[in-house]
C-alpha cells in the first residue's frame, strides 16, 4: 500500500479542474510565493531593448530622472502631477492616446507656420508691399520673412501668395495647387462691365421649374473670388430647393408679418423694437413693412407675395456674435445675384425672411437655422417667367467730392 506522505504528494500535484488545471500545490504557490524559483508564475528575462518597450517602466524613469535631476518632485495643490510635466511625458511618446492625437492634429493643421522657402524667392519684396497688416520683413540676415509677434493677425487673404512670381510665400490656410489661379488675360473693360450690370433686372416671377443643383453649386462657387472683412468663414448659407418646403413655410411668415402691424401699432411695443433694433431697422419696418402688411399686401389669399412663387432660396446667417458677419453676408449676396445673372436665371434679395427667422423660433427651426445664428438677407431665384426689354438707369448717388 502506498503510504499516506505519497498520496498527500499526489493528491497536492493533481491538477484540478476548478483551479484552472492547476494543482493545490501550484496554487499554493501562486497565492503565497508568487515569484519563487517553483511558482507557475515567471518573470520572462528582458533585454534593456525590451524594456524600453514598455510605457509604464519608461515613465517612471523619466519621473525618476525629473526627481534626480532636481531633489524633488512637486506635486500640484490637489496631488496631481504638474500640467507641463503631463504634457512632457506625453511628448516622450510612451504611451499614444487617440483622442489626443486627433485634438493635436487639428490643432497643428490649424496652427501651421507661414512660411517663406528662402531657395525660392528672389527677395523682390513685393510680399511685404501688399502685406495689409504688415506682418512679412526682412530680418538681420536680410531674408524675407514673416514676423512672428505679428502672425496672429494674418487676415489670410492670401495677397502675399498671389503677388509672387516663385512661389516661395507659403500661408497655413492656401496652397498653390489648390488656391491660387492664374489670372485670365481676357478681363472685362468697363463698357462690357456696364453692359452686364445694368442689364440684371430684380426677378419676381418665376417658372415652375426646379433649379438644378449642379447650377446651385455654380452659383456658390462665385463666392470663392468674393472680397470680405474679416473671419470670412463665419458665414454660413442654408439652400432651400425645394418650393414644397417654401410653401409650408409661408403660413408662418404671414403670421409674423400680421403681428409686425399689431408691435408697430402698439405704441410701447413700437418703443421697445426701436431701442432694441436700433433707428435704422426701426424706420425700414415702420416706413415700408409695416405699411403694405397693413395693406394686406403679404396676404396668402392673394398669392404668394412673399418669395413670389420663387423655387429656391438663400440664406445667409452667421453667429450673432462673429466678426463682420453682416457686411460679409451682404458683399456675399451681391455676388450671388451677379452669379444667378450671369447663368440666365433672376432673383431678388429679401429681407423679410431672415427677418421672420430671427424673430419666430419654429421659422428658424424650419430652415435648420442654428438657434444662435441670425439671419442677415435671404435671396429667392429661379428661371425668370418674363424678359425684360429695358433697364432702368436710376438717379446718380449724392456725391461730395474733397479734393
């Protein structure tokens, strides 16, 4: 028989099921004498190679070189690693976090240098002459360049680019390849300019017909050439092809433009809007609106007297607080309605509709206009119904000459 030490020993080195094929021995071991020379567990033997591997290892030596360099290692007020030492050992590239890496790329695209490439330029200088807020000199070594305390006021209007015959002026938001054109020989001269102009007419009847989409796109592409004020893409345009859409809009203009005669009659209501919309769009309600929405004149039961049976529409809104947004919308929309000339279709700017969409909360809604965006001007387009056969020529402009 064999004796009870033998049957204990075997017992001890069964493997059990339960114990993940391990036996009572082994897990002795593991839950007690984890590292010794028997334990199941073993440390594999690493090269420094190896170690070099790993992040955590890799920043506790450069925290530990941090404390031996300096004696010491701060903390912040709450226990934390200082922000600057965070950031420096994440720069140490130990460890790779992906939504980091996505914020740094957009921040890097978003903070890319202006550059000069010194073998291309001839050092004409014609860049620091077109600059308009003067931010390309010539520095100590007499090489054209850009100030750095000044690049934070780029308008990037890409002047600097466009005048230079080597391609050697590089802003962060343009590239030659895609930004900047050739200028075409054929410009026009002034006759054909007057010619083109004068013969857009401001278009109120429409065809039933749908604008096609690639002729919408057109039409906005003209914008790529337009001249701005400042911070150009805060401006935002909302399409509206669908005269469906137009339609069951024009219930909820009707009703704004019905209680426009209700504020203005009101004579404290009528206070309230010319302190807060300021004289200039007080007197634009009260002398025009408010009279023909009196009349009745934007009555749906006469018609469609508010975007005239137009199949598309326009919008051009920005954040209410963003830099030369108004200004910007209306140099835009001037554009846009040469573009809509010059492509055989007709429009007219309206202004009662980016009205109603800053004023009534389910109209904004309706045409996806953010809630902190306003309206500045609207235009409505499609294929003119009639053709004009003349032009009208308006009285000159009041002019003071200073010379």
């Amino acid at each position: 028989m064999k004796n009870i030490e033998q049957i204990v020993n075997e017992q001890n080195n069964r493997g059990i099921s339960e114990f993940e094929g391990y036996s009572p021995a082994e897990m002795e071991y593991i839950l007690y004498k984890p590292f010794e020379k028997n334990s199941p567990i073993q440390l594999l033997k690493l090269s420094e190679q190896d170690y070099n591997k790993i992040p955590i290892l890799n920043q506790i030596k450069y925290l530990l070189k941090i404390v031996d360099e300096n004696g010491e290692l701060k903390l912040t007020a709450k226990g934390f690693l200082p922000t600057k030492i965070v950031a420096n050992i994440y720069e140490q590239g130990f460890i790779k976090d992906e939504m980091i890496e996505l914020v740094k790329s957009v921040l890097n695209k978003n903070n890319m240098k202006n550059i000069i490439n010194q073998k291309k330029c001839k050092k004409c200088k014609l860049c620091i002459e077109v600059c308009p807020v003067n931010m390309i000199g010539v520095n100590e070594n007499g090489l054209v360049n850009f100030i750095q305390e000044r690049k934070n006021i780029c308008l990037e209007c890409g002047q600097c680019m466009a005048v230079c015959s080597t391609n050697a002026v590089k802003i962060a938001k343009y590239t030659y390849e895609d930004n900047l054109i050739v200028m075409p020989d054929n410009g026009i001269d002034y006759q054909k300019f007057i010619d083109f102009i004068s013969t857009r007419r401001s278009v109120r009847n429409f065809k039933n017909k749908l604008v096609e989409k690639e002729i919408i796109v057109k039409i906005l592409e003209s914008l790529d050439f337009a001249p701005y004020g400042a911070e150009p893409d805060k401006v935002e345009i909302t399409v509206m092809n669908n005269r469906n859409k137009i339609e069951s809009i024009l219930p909820l203009i009707e009703k704004f433009l019905d209680n426009i005669v209700k504020w203005i009659d009101n004579p404290i209501i009528s206070r309230i809007i010319k302190h807060k919309k300021g004289i200039e769009t007080f007197n634009t309600i009260k002398n025009h609106l408010y009279p023909m929405s009196k009349l009745e004149n934007y009555k749906l039961k006469y018609g469609d007297r508010i975007t005239r049976g137009a199949p598309a529409l326009l919008i051009l809104h920005a954040d209410k607080e963003a830099e030369e947004h108004t200004n910007n919308s209306l140099i835009y929309a001037t554009y846009l309605m040469f573009a809509i000339h010059s492509l055989g279709l007709g429009g007219t700017m309206n202004g009662i509709i980016p009205a109603a969409i800053n004023k009534d909360k389910e109209i904004k809604q309706k045409f996806n206009i953010p809630e902190q965006h306003e309206a500045i001007i609207s235009i409505m387009f499609g294929y003119p119904e009639y053709k004009y056969k003349k032009t009208v020529k308006r009285d000159a402009k009041k002019t003071h000459w200073i010379e």
